[in-house]
C-alpha cells in the first residue's frame, strides 16, 4: 500500500516544478504546444496562453491546418502553407507570424518546432514552442531606421547610390559606364564613402549598407 504522505510530497513537487516552468516561460514571453495531429488536437502551456491573452478554459483544443482564428488574417495563408510543408516534407518549423489577441493587441511570435512520425512515416505530432518577440522587433527596427538615418545624413545621395552598387557587386570601370561618370570619379566617391564611414575597404562598406538594407543579403 502506497505511503499517503510520499505521494502528496509527489504532488507537490510537481506544482512546485510547474510553477517554475510558469515563471520561465512568463519571464521568457515563451509557451510551448503540442498538435496531436490525428486526433486533431492541441495542446498549449500557460505561458502560450498568457502570449495570446486567453484561459485555458477558452482555449478550444480542436485544431486543423488554418483553423486558428488568432492568427493575423495577413499571415493565415502564409502560417497554413508552413505548416503543411512541415507535414508534407518534414522540415522544422521556423518562422514568424502575427496573432491578434482578444484585447486588439497585435504581438509577433516567432514559433519553432519539430515533426515525429510514426513507424510508417505518418506524421503523428507537431511540438514546438513560440516566443513573443513583438519587442524585439520594434527594437530592431529602430536601430534599423538610426541606421538608414546615419547613412542618409554621412553620405550624399550620388553616393548612397554608388554604394549600392558596390554592393551589387559592380567594378568601378562597371558603375562609372552605368552612371554616366568617369572612373576617376567614382573612385573619388568611394573614397569618400569609406572615409565617412569610419571603414577600411569596401568589403566593410558593403557589410554596412546591407546591414540596413533588408533582402539585398
């Protein structure tokens, strides 16, 4: 016969081991969740709730593809057409959506997760976590827009214009037959882009525009 004692000591523990992992996940802004896929349900922790501004108790655990009704309406079709290649192709899930919590508060998640597939390679559950990084990102966008504005005010436009095609990969001969200029002056341009930022080569200014030039990596 089992020790009364030993198993409320058990249970204890283990509220002491969830309240932990409550206050990580809150400190984190992260929440974890599970999709039984072919019993249709998912499961999700305290912290993902708290991200999405809901209760356990509102949460409707029946989930297929496009199902959710918190996603962002803009990134429904994007976040349903990840989540079937995952299914389809088996490639982790790692990208980047908007939810609308009930409050009108728009929050950007950045969600992670891996398949597990039965014997027979049927995919049986999705389990992952998702993290609130909505201010992350308005961070990074204004170190972004210092940037872009430090260019702006270090650099003429002719030269932001040169720079960019440095960046393409031009020679000097290339970009001088492009803007209609001679290859003694672009490379007076150049040398006064380097010198107005603080950089050694053009490899390093280079590395710089493209540092605020998002999709021109």
């Amino acid at each position: 016969m089992a020790d009364p004692a030993i198993d409320i000591q058990k249970v204890r523990e283990l509220e002491r081991s969830h309240a932990r992992l409550a206050e990580a996940e809150r400190l984190a802004r992260l929440g974890s969740w599970d999709w039984d896929i072919p019993a249709g349900k998912m499961t999700c922790s305290d912290g993902l709730f708290e991200i999405y501004g809901i209760s356990a108790e509102d949460f409707d655990e029946t989930f297929e593809l496009g199902s959710s009704k918190y996603v962002h309406p803009d990134d429904r079709a994007f976040v349903e057409e990840e989540m079937r290649q995952t299914l389809e192709t088996g490639t982790p899930v790692d990208f980047e959506y908007r939810i609308i919590r009930p409050d009108g508060r728009v929050r950007r998640l950045h969600s992670r997760a891996e398949l597990i597939d039965g014997a027979d390679g049927t995919p049986l559950r999705l389990t992952g976590i998702a993290q609130d990084v909505t201010e992350l990102h308005a961070v990074a966008e204004a170190l972004h827009q210092t940037s872009k504005g430090d260019l702006v005010r270090l650099l003429t436009p002719r030269q932001i214009e040169i720079l960019g095609l440095v960046a393409d990969g031009l020679s000097n001969a290339e970009i001088a037959s492009r803007l209609y200029l001679g290859e003694s002056t672009v490379k007076w341009h150049i040398r006064k882009i380097l010198k107005a930022l603080g950089v050694a080569n053009r490899a390093q200014a280079v590395a710089r525009y493209l540092s605020i030039q998002p999709g021109r990596r």
